[in-house]
C-alpha cells in the first residue's frame, strides 16, 4: 500500500502538463515552440514541424485559430517553395487548413506574390502532392473577391482548365474546378474569364462525364452559373456551338 506522501507525489505528477516539445504530437501549450521551429534552417527539422502542425491543425477547428492568432501563416509562406518537396507539400498542405479559416485567405492576400508563387506552380509543377494542395490553397483564396483579382492577374486560366481535364487526381480536379466557379461567382472576374481567349468550354464538359458524382455536380453547377445566372449572350452562343447540349442530353437521358 502506498504511503500518503507517496500518493500525493504521484497525483501531483499525474496532474502536471508535458510542455515538451515532441515533433509529432504538439499540444496547444507547445503550438508556439512548433511555430518558432520554422524559422530553423534544419531541412530535418522543418519537415517534422509542418508535418506536426499538418497533424495538430487537422484534429480540431480552436488549433487553426490558435496556429493563426500565433501567426503561424507568416512563417509558413516562406516554406512553400522549399527545394524539398516534403517541405514544400507539409507546407501548401498548412497553408490550405490556415485559408480555411475566415480570415486566413486575408493573410495571404496581402502580398500579391504569395498567390502568384503558388498559381505558378500549378503551371510548372508535376508533383502530384504540391498540385493537390497548391490547387487547394487556390480554391480557398479566390473565395474572396482580391483572390479573384490576383488570379485573373496571374494569367493560368488556361493551366486552370488544362489540369481540370487532364490531371489524374480528382482532388486536383475538383479543386480547380472549385477555383473556376469562385471565379464566376465574382461578376468582375467572371467577365474577364468568359472574355478570355484561354476559356474552353472541353474542360468543363468532360467533368460532367466524370465518375465521381461530386465533380459532375459541380461541373454541373459551373455550366448552370456560366449560361443562365449572367445571361451573357457571347457565352451562351459559344455554349451552343461546343458539345455543351449534346452532353446535358446524354446526362439527361442515363438519369432518366
């Protein structure tokens, strides 16, 4: 049987917090130390902090708040273009979870630089990784309208149509397609990508055709916004001289 000051040692220690700092399972006591690390220059070090605070930010919606109040966006931009692809996906992967807060995409937003590094990586990247998450920090941008404005600056629509098609990932996919519809959502942008020599309609239509029902909704719902929401006569007419109404027949027809 233990001994009353035994017992209370023990409870003592019991009740006392870890505060130590363990690479893969950061707290919130320890969030600041991990936000710190990233202005280590140890490649080794940089990787296992972004893949903790990947890990931490995705458990609960209070530790994003709590990564963005400690500013952690300011030190994680510098990594998104890290010569280490490691480096570079575990920090496109935090910066997406970061936008996803409401005012994580303002963070961002304040450089125009920041969304061009990322909008160029889309066009000269092949790293399955960094386009699933590059392609996701776009979606989560341009919900706002100055994401809008960089984007159309930055000149990638037709990179923006071209992985909607072609890439091999419907996450990619999706999240370019995703992009594509904030565009429109936003009236200025949207004129300057229904106006834009880079504008296909072969892209949009072969997601319809898509296997998975997420992406053909949404595609879908991107072709609705493109010809009847702006009533843009140049669209409609481009509309009608693509596939666009043989293709909404044939979805018509297999759902009947």
């Amino acid at each position: 049987m233990a001994k009353p000051l035994q017992k209370d040692r023990e409870n003592r220690s019991a009740d006392k917090k870890d505060l130590t700092f363990h690479p893969y399972n950061i707290t919130p006591e320890t969030a600041r130390t991990a936000v710190l690390l990233l202005e280590s220059p140890e490649p080794e070090i940089l990787c296992q902090t972004l893949r903790a605070i990947t890990k931490f930010s995705s458990q609960d919606f209070q530790n994003r708040q709590l990564l963005f109040d400690l500013e952690a966006i300011r030190y994680i931009l510098p990594h998104i273009e890290h010569n280490e692809f490691n480096i570079r996906r575990f920090a496109l992967k935090a910066l997406a979870q970061l936008c996803q807060l409401p005012r994580g995409p303002e963070q961002v937003l304040l450089n125009p630089q920041n969304l061009k590094k990322i909008a160029n990586m889309l066009v000269k990247i092949e790293d399955v990784f960094v386009l699933e998450f590059a392609s996701l920090v776009l979606s989560e941008l341009t919900k706002e309208p100055l994401g809008c404005e960089q984007l159309v600056s930055a000149n990638i629509l037709n990179t923006l149509f071209s992985r909607m098609k072609n890439s091999t990932d419907p996450d990619v996919q999706n999240n370019c397609l995703q992009t594509l519809s904030n565009l429109l959502a936003d009236p200025v942008s949207a004129s300057e990508v229904t106006r834009s020599n880079q504008f296909n309609w072969s892209s949009l239509l072969a997601l319809m055709q898509s296997k998975y029902l997420a992406i053909q909704h949404a595609a879908l719902k991107t072709v609705d916004q493109l010809i009847c929401r702006y009533k843009d006569s140049a669209v409609q007419k481009s509309f009608r001289a693509s596939t666009g109404v043989l293709d909404l027949c044939d979805i018509l027809e297999v759902s009947l």
